[in-house]
C-alpha cells in the first residue's frame, strides 16, 4: 500500500479531488478475507477503533462495547433504509431466464415511499439481464399470492432504454397490492456481487438492519448490521442519542470506479427523505460542539449528513437548487459558514415552505481534500480496492487508510458487507 504520490498529513495527495487517481487508493484483498456470512450475534463482530488523540492510535473491541467508547450526549446517526426484493425472475416460453433488476422510480412519483405505494402499476428504472433475449412483447410472472387461494400475476413491458438500464412498465394483479408487497411475494433480495452466492433464507433477516423501516434500498447501509435492539438500549441508557435518516442505497454503490481520474468518474446519485424534526435535532446538537459529537452509522448516513450542511450554505449564498447537491459542488461553494448558521438556515427554509420533510437526492462525493463539516467520526465497514467509499475513509483520516487497512488485514479482520467494522475518528487539518 504505497503512494509515490503520498504527502504528509491528512490527505492522501495535495491536489485537488477531481486529480485523484483510484490507482492510489488500493491493497491486496484476498477472497478469504470477504466475510460471506454474517456472525451469529450481530453485536459480536470485531470493532477497529481509530483515535489520533489516542495512546495507541488503533486499538481492538467487539461492537457489544460500543457504549463504552462514545462520550456520553453524542447522537448516533442511522440510516433507516430498508433493503427490497428488487431481483425479478422472467422464465420465458423458451426456458430462457430475463432478470429485471429494480433500481430505483421513473415515474412521476415525489418520493420513493409514495412510489412503493403504488397499487396495480409502476414505472422502474431497471437493469435488465439477458436483454439480448427479450425481443419484444411482455414478460409474466406468477407466484403464489399472500393467501393460499390467490395467484399473484406480473407483467413487465420495456418503455424505452436509457444508457445501460431500461425503464419498464409493471403492471399487477390483484391490483390492490402495493409495489412493496410485488417484490416482497415475487422478488429476491439482492446480496452484493462480491459475495459469489445466492441468496438464502437467513438474509432476508441478516441483511437488515434491526431497525430498518423505509423500504427502497437495493443495497444495506452494512455500518448498521452490527447494532443489536440490546445494543441500542445500552447506548440510550449511557446517554448515547440516537436519530434517524433515510438514504435509499442503490445498485452505484458498487460501481467500480474505472477512469483514472476521478474528474471522468460521474458518482451515483441517492435518494433522502429528512424528516425536519431530524434536522432539529441535528441543529440543536451542533449548539453543542465541540464538546458534543456527532457520529455517521455508515456511508450513507455521513453522505447524508455533509450534504444537510451544503444545502444551507447554498441557501445563505442564493445557489440555484438549493436541495440537490451534485458531485463536485462542496468544493466550490463558500467555505466560512458555521454549521449552526447552514442548518438554522435549512431548518428554517423548510419550515417557511411548510414542509415536514426534505424529500431530494444528493451525489456528493467525499475523497481526499475534503473537510468534514457535521460528523466527528463514522462508524463503518472495511470497503472495496479502487472504490468511492474507500475514499471516503481517506478524506476522515487522510492516509492513515493505509495502516488501518493493514491493521485490520493482519489481525483477522471480516472484510466488506458481512464482515467486521471500524470506529474512525477525523483527523483534522
């Protein structure tokens, strides 16, 4: 894990984020490290605990001790997503299988829970394998419905292609059943491509979080398999807050990252829906800092965080769209506003527009040269070589990615989605 470009600190290069190339960003991850099942008990798993401000900077706890690490009045953030059977399985008349992948709406839906809703038709955003094989015409599906007696029908028609997906019309009978309970009867849950197996009966529970609510996701927020009902309730008696957000997570979190510049790499957009008594809740913590700390459960709940605190700047300095952040905008927006000013900010325009929630997406992308604003440390898993979220650890603790990844490594760390996870506290500038 050497970088001839490597520079002290806590950057992994003193150039812009758009000049990063993903070639430094890699370590040899055997096969035998990638954890292809969960641990029995989810609070077990091995925690890697990273603190500059530490004696030692890494030390080792299972995640059972999780209270006893957090100082007490910090609020834990959690990504409620809930993971959706999104894998729909065509036979044809010819034995040929057709396999519609569900991504995400393409109708004129205002939220993905409004769009799981939907009775008797959707319109999805879907990858679509064996595609060659469908010609034309629709495809039939039909599985035993939620009373013995019933037969659930689907029916898939492709409307139009759009870059390598398609959007494709569903239609259902009974027609009283919700989109959600279509997949949930019919579909498969969709387990990440690198744990080369098929789905099982024990996933549909282990691969939700015990708190999962909002259905939508096509990936788990995997930070948050390792929290236990037991383990929340020791959090909340020490004095560990706890909120929630809702990042849908979609198929882009695992798209490989193959420009060699990250300027040519266009980032994944995700859903969000922010309830506005979260971001008051948010607002009334940051009061708080330093003393008080915030933490992100996961990747999605730390994109989700730092883009709350980018929409209240460009509100304050009258940006167009203030609710959707793209890719690169963090880092040519004003960089002096306090995070009380940004969310009072946020709080407020929400509550001038009569909203209850913020209902929008974001495609921010934190790498190296980026600066927290909200959180004061992630909690999260061991990520992919040559990968966004890898580095997103870089831009937390700069190049001390490197020796935790060869801590963990050496020290029989579960590697990815199913495996062991870390405690990593920023490193500031």
């Amino acid at each position: 894990m050497t970088d001839k470009n490597e520079q002290p600190g806590n950057t992994a290069r003193r150039v812009h984020p758009e000049e990063l190339s993903i070639e430094d960003f890699d370590y040899p991850l055997p096969d035998s490290r990638i954890a292809k099942y969960p641990l029995t008990t989810r609070d077990q798993s091995k925690l890697l605990i990273f603190n500059k401000n530490n004696q030692k900077d890494i030390t080792e706890r299972i995640y059972r001790d999780l209270d006893e690490e957090l100082p007490k009045g910090s609020l834990l953030v959690f990504n409620n997503t809930k993971v959706v059977e999104a894998r729909l399985l065509f036979k044809k008349q010819t034995g040929s299988t057709i396999e519609l992948f569900c991504l995400e709406p393409a109708g004129n839906y205002p939220d993905i829970t409004t769009a799981m809703l939907s009775r008797g038709e959707v319109l999805w955003k879907c990858l679509v394998g064996g595609a060659k094989k469908w010609k034309s015409g629709p495809l039939t599906l039909e599985v035993a419905g939620p009373h013995p007696a019933n037969t659930v029908t689907v029916t898939a028609n492709k409307i139009e292609k759009q870059g390598d997906s398609f959007i494709i019309q569903l239609n259902w009978t009974p027609v009283e059943l919700s989109f959600a309970e279509i997949l949930h009867l019919s579909g498969q849950l969709p387990l990440p491509p690198y744990l080369n197996r098929a789905t099982e009966a024990q996933d549909l529970e282990t691969y939700q979080t015990v708190y999962a609510k909002q259905d939508g996701s096509v990936a788990a927020p995997t930070a948050g398999l390792h929290f236990t009902k037991d383990l929340l309730k020791r959090l909340a008696d020490k004095g560990i807050k706890e909120a929630f957000v809702t990042l849908h997570v979609g198929a882009g979190t695992f798209k490989p990252v193959k420009a060699d510049k990250m300027k040519d790499h266009e980032m994944h957009a995700e859903f969000m829906e922010i309830p506005c008594t979260f971001i008051e809740t948010l607002l009334q913590q940051a009061k708080l800092k330093p003393e008080a700390k915030i933490l992100a459960v996961g990747t999605t709940s730390l994109r989700t965080l730092e883009s709350l605190y980018w929409m209240g700047v460009k509100l304050l300095t009258a940006q167009k769209d203030p609710y959707i952040i793209s890719q690169w905008e963090p880092y040519q927006l004003e960089q002096g506003i306090s995070l009380v000013d940004s969310l009072a900010a946020l709080w407020q325009a929400l509550q001038n527009d009569g909203k209850s929630a913020l209902i929008t997406h974001t495609q921010i992308i934190i790498a190296p040269g980026y600066n927290l604003r909200v959180a004061d440390a992630i909690l999260t898993n061991f990520h992919q070589p040559h990968s966004t979220l890898l580095l997103l650890i870089a831009a937390v603790v700069g190049n001390h990615w490197k020796s935790i990844y060869e801590y963990a490594l050496g020290h029989d760390f579960r590697f990815l989605s199913y495996g062991d996870g870390s405690l990593l506290w920023q490193v500031k500038p």
